[in-house]
C-alpha cells in the first residue's frame, strides 16, 4: 500500500546519561539478526548485551550514521518541568 511504512521492532539503548541534561544522541545502528538474540537485549538492556550479541555473530557491527536524536535522560525522582 503507497505511503504505508512498516517498522521493525526497534529499541534504544542509551551508554551515558549525560548527567541528564538534554542533549543530541548519535545513532548508531546495531542489526539483530534472530529472535533469540533479540530477546537476550531486550532483557538486559545494555551495551554488554549487545556487546556479547556481536562477539557471538548474532548481530551485526556498529554502523555509524548521520542521524542524530534529541532527548532528556530523567533519573529517578527527575521532573521534565525542572526542579519544584
């Protein structure tokens, strides 16, 4: 169907918090390349995990891109409205 865009599942993980400030995020894409090896990352939510995806061939190399994300990492207890 013209204009209709499927995505695969995706996720992000984030290697440095920023010291939560907002910040631009490189993007750099990691392929995953069976359901196993997806549900291992998805569990543990780490660069290790990815990490030990690629060391095992069950993921692609880093690929770098030009893309950029813009978001605020919030600790625990953190507002987006800033202190109260």
């Amino acid at each position: 169907m013209p204009g209709v865009w499927h995505y695969r599942p995706h996720s992000h993980i984030l290697i440095d918090d920023e010291s939560f400030q907002s910040a631009w995020w490189p993007v750099v894409v990691v392929g995953v390349k069976n359901r196993p090896a997806w549900n291992k990352i998805v569990a543990t939510k780490s660069e290790t995990a990815v990490q030990a995806c690629q060391a095992a061939g069950d993921c692609t190399p880093d690929v770098p891109t030009n893309t950029f994300l813009f978001f605020q990492v919030l600790g625990p207890g953190m507002s987006p409205q800033g202190p109260g």
